[in-house]
C-alpha cells in the first residue's frame, strides 16, 4: 500500500511539473492567408526579375552564336526573337522556382519581411514599370519592321510580338540605369539588406 501511494504522489507531481511547465516555442510564426499572398508575391517577383535577366542577356547571346554558326540572324527574324522569348521564359521559370524552393522552411515573418521591402523598393518598382512600357512598344515596333518583309504566318506574328517584348524588357533594364546615373542616384542593395522601419514597427506586437 505504501509502495502504491507513493508511486501514484510521484506521478501527480511530474504530471503537475508537466502541466506547469511553458510549452516549447514553435519554431515559425503561423502561416496565415497574408503569409500565403507574400510567397506569391516574392516567387512572382523572382520570375519577373529572371525575365528581365535573361531578356538582357539572350539577345547578344543568340546573335553571337548565330554569327558562330554562320547563319547570321537579324533582330527582326522571327526565328531570333522566337529564341528570345523561349529563353525569357526559361529565364522566368527557373527564377521563380528557385525562390519557391529558398522560401520553403523560412519563418513566415520573413517572408513577409521581403514582401514588404520588394513593395516599398523604389529601384525596383521603377524597372518594373519602364519593363511595362517598353515591352509593347518594342512588340510593335518589331511588327511594323516584319510587315515590310514576307508575311510569316500567324506563328511567326506570335513569335515576333512576344519576342519584341523580351527585347523591350531587355532594353529597359539599362536605361533604368542610365536614368539613375543622370539623376545621380547610386544604386546600393542596402535598402534590401535591412528590414523596412514600418515592417518592423507593424510587427512589434
């Protein structure tokens, strides 16, 4: 009877100790539907980037090895700006899965954290909106140039407005930084670096 009682005192207090004892911190905030738009936001912003990377880099790239080949291609060939816009797609792709996979396992916080500075980077947002200007002047552009040739089928009409585009988003990347250059303004990551004082003052709580 001893051995019974004492036993059974012994297991109410652990299972008192158990009860009193704080819980162990989680190791990520919740997920929540904000958390959720932010990951989309920062993908969709990784994507846009590898579009206007590539954009940047595949034209030269493609000409380059054209010449290589001995069948030199113009900027107006559908089969050139067939292989741009092929290569900006690819560009977009592999941007955007990149930061899905960086993003998986992160504190939801900073995810949130990235989302709010990639909205409130000026940098940023200004490319982004030269990149939507441009991309349809440069399609139509590279339409009015291929109308003086031989009609090249509705494909060709497809690959030359969409391969005009990546031309433009290619284009806009350095004359955003001409623009900053005139007005003197230095381009720096530190503003990416840091988080945002507004972030940081709505996440106090």
């Amino acid at each position: 009877f001893y051995y019974l009682m004492s036993s059974s005192a012994t297991s109410t207090t652990q299972t008192a100790a158990k009860d009193t004892s704080p819980p162990p911190p989680a190791p990520h905030a919740p997920w929540t539907e904000a958390t959720s738009a932010a990951h989309t936001a920062v993908a969709f912003h990784a994507g846009v980037k590898g579009v206007q990377a590539f954009s940047l880099l595949a034209p030269p790239v493609i000409l380059v090895i054209s010449y290589l080949r001995k069948k030199p291609l113009s900027l107006s060939s559908p089969t050139f700006l067939r292989s741009c816009y092929y290569s900006a797609s690819v560009g977009a792709g592999v941007s955007a899965l990149a930061a899905v996979g960086a993003m998986r396992g992160n504190d939801p916080v900073r995810i949130e954290d990235r989302q709010y500075r990639l909205a409130h980077n000026e940098g940023q947002l200004a490319v982004d909106r030269l990149s939507l200007m441009f991309a349809p002047v440069a399609s139509v552009l590279c339409l009015a140039l291929l109308s003086r040739g031989r009609a090249p089928g509705v494909r060709g009409l497809v690959d030359v407005a969409l391969g005009g585009a990546v031309l433009g988003v290619g284009a806009s990347v350095p004359v955003h930084v001409v623009i900053q250059k005139m007005r003197g303004e230095r381009m720096s990551v530190e503003g990416m670096k840091t988080e945002v004082e507004g972030f940081k003052e709505k996440n106090k709580e």
